[in-house]
C-alpha cells in the first residue's frame, strides 16, 4: 500500500486496550477484518432489515450485504486517495454491528424503552459489541480492535455516553475529527444506502421513475441513459442509471477530498484530526443533489404508507419484547438472566435493563417475531 503522509499506519497505531504480540503475516488493520468477520454479531447482519424486513424477498438488501457495498466503495475510495484500503474496509464490515432488528424503526423504539436507562444508539451499540459483548476470547472481553477501527465505528455519540467512552469518546468532547479512514467510510455508507434504497424501492414498486425524475441526480443520468440505448428493459434501465449516480457520487467525492487535502496538507493523521473541518466532504453542488435524494427517499419510501405499516409493527414487537423481558427477567434464557441479576446486583435496575437492551439489539428480525410470538401468542404454550 502507498500510503499519504495524512493515512492511518500500523505502524503508528494508538493500539489495543489489551496488550498482544503483533500478527504474524497480516497487518494490524486486517486482524481487526478478521476478527470482525468471525464474530457472531456479523453472521447475523445477514437476518437484519435495512429498510425492507428481511423475508419480504430475497433479492433485497439485508445489512450483510449493505456492509459489503459500504466496504467495496469505502476501498476504492481509499485506494484512490491513497488511505488505508485495510482499516477502511475493516470500519465499513463493522459499522452496522451494533443494529437493532427492524433497522431504525427497531432502534428508535428500543431507544425509547430505555430512556430513563441511558437510552440506546446503535452506533454506541456497534462499539460496545466489538468491546464487549463478543465473548470467545480467553485473554480479554470483546475483540480487542485497535483504536483506529473503533475511532471509526463511533460516527456519532451523545455528550454524555462519550463521556463514559474513554479514549474513543474523548474527540466529541474535544470537538476533534477522526481520521481521513473514518470520515470516507462515514460517507460511504450513505451513498451505498442511498442508491441501493433507490434500487429495491423500484424494484418493490414502492417508488417509480416518474417520482424520481424530481430528483436532480436522478434525472441527470436517467436522460443519460435513455438518450444513448432506446430499448432498455426496466432492469437495465435502473441498473444503468443507478451505476452512474454512485460512480457520479464517489468521483466527486475523491475529486473534491484530493483537493481538500491538497489545501490543508495535514502532516499526519493528528493533523486531520485537529483540522477544525472534516476533509473527506462532496462538492457544494453534489452535496446539495445528495441531499435531495436523502431528502426524496425519507418522504417517498421510509414514509411509505407500505413500509410504514410494517415498522409501526416493528416497534411494537421491539416495545412488547421489552416490557415482558426487564418486567420479568426469568423470561430471558438463563444466560441471559444470570448476567441481568448480576448487573443489577452491581449496577442497580439500570444495568439490568441494558442486559435487556443488549439481548434485543442482538436478535435477528426473524427471531424477534418468534421470541414476541412465544412470550404473548397464548395459543402457542412453549
Ligand atoms: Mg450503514
């Protein structure tokens, strides 16, 4: 890897909050991949909704293969800017671990539940899984990531949680930046999230061309595409125009950063991080066409009277699930309700309803519907 002065390098590594001999044939970056990918909480991102429940069909995207498209253009962003292909692609597999079931509809009800607790954000979950509740390890709790992949899995965080997060929280507080890994991967996932919600809001019928031709993006390279072949099918259609918007988003994206980083010539990441401005941004122009699609999306698809309907349902098997397990915490299975009589010995009632919290955010959509099922369907007596 030819690495800019401004990259994260192993070799300059704040490193792991347990101490280990470095790896042997692989980098540091790629042990922390690795780690990542052999952990359980990523096997099942693939049962985890982005948007669509995961067993409405089986072409839509799940958030294994969102995090898979984040990774992809994460890397080829770095390579192009001449970051560090490793730890970008090793934030982007991790950035989503930390997701409820029913993506946000999911979150924003077990954030609710947990309000007087501390609340719940799934990008402080996403650390604590890597810090914590992984448990496979002899010599320490969680996967001992080094800090730069943790840096880069907490994009956002209360004040207050930051302040319990140590040295990965210290930067919200200091009002720092973190490294040029972290923010590309940051914006990586919205352009992978924004285009591939595009792609399975056409292909479910929930959005048509004809709305989308109000976003300017859209219509660029859906006239593009139509002024150069006359006898498309749909799929080629919205394949073509969507490989356009994202190759569009993510030239403009390296174009606009190269030139940042150009102007501000950081020495080192230190430097990145004390830039008073993050540098990995969109040009005004493309910011604002960005901004449409995210603005187009949140009113035609996630408010969709169909999608709509089902996260109403989500959020209240995520509500229901939780008022039964921290009502009564023999219902939870007996690992589960060791640990939750443990932290309450310890911490009070409010580290009982984290172990809660933890066993929710944990489960898949599938197992959340049949967990709610058997705790209230009375026909069912298991
Ligand atoms: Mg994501």
């Amino acid at each position: 890897m030819n690495l800019a002065p401004y990259a994260a390098r192993e070799d300059r590594t704040r490193g792991r909050r347990h101490a280990e001999a470095p790896p042997q044939g692989r980098g540091e970056f790629q042990r922390d991949r690795d780690r990542i990918i052999h952990s359980a909480a990523f096997r099942r991102l693939e049962y985890k909704t982005q948007v669509f429940v995961s067993h409405e069909g089986d072409l839509f995207r799940n958030r294994l293969t969102h995090s898979l498209e984040v990774a992809q253009i994460a890397r080829s962003l770095a390579r192009s800017l001449q970051l560090n292909e490793d730890l970008s692609e090793t934030i982007a597999l991790a950035h989503d671990l930390g997701h409820t079931p029913f993506g946000h509809a999911g979150q924003d009800a077990l954030d609710d539940c947990m309000k007087a607790h501390g609340g719940f954000e799934h990008n402080a979950q996403s650390l604590r899984v890597v810090d914590e509740l992984e448990d496979k390890y002899a010599e320490f709790r969680g996967l001992n990531l080094s800090f730069e992949t943790r840096e880069g899995i907490l994009k956002h965080c209360s004040q207050a949680r930051a302040a319990t997060l140590g040295d990965v929280g210290a930067r919200f507080l200091k009002g720092l930046q973190p490294g040029l890994e972290a923010q590309l991967t940051n914006i990586a996932d919205q352009i992978a999230y924004n285009n591939h919600d595009v792609d399975d809001g056409l292909r479910a019928g929930i959005l048509s061309i004809e709305q989308l031709l109000d976003v300017p993006l859209f219509a660029r390279f859906h006239g593009e595409v139509t002024a150069r072949y006359s006898s498309l099918t749909p799929r080629q259609l919205r394949h073509e125009t969507i490989r356009r918007m994202i190759n569009a988003l993510v030239i403009d994206l390296q174009t606009e950063t190269a030139r940042r980083l150009a102007d501000a010539a950081p020495a080192d990441i230190d430097a990145v991080r004390e830039h008073g401005t993050p540098l990995v941004m969109f040009s005004p122009a493309m910011e604002r066409d960005n901004r449409d699609l995210k603005r187009f999306l949140y009113e035609h698809l996630y408010k969709h009277h169909q999608v709509y309907r089902v996260m109403h349902k989500a959020r209240r098997i995520v509500r229901e699930l939780f008022e039964a397990l921290f009502g009564d915490i023999r219902l939870l299975p007996p690992e589960f309700h060791a640990m939750a009589d443990e932290a309450e010995a310890a911490g009070g009632v409010t580290s009982r309803a984290r172990v809660v919290a933890d066993y929710i955010a944990g489960m898949t959509d599938r197992y959340a519907q049949d967990e709610h099922a058997r705790l209230y369907d009375l026909r069912q007596l298991r």
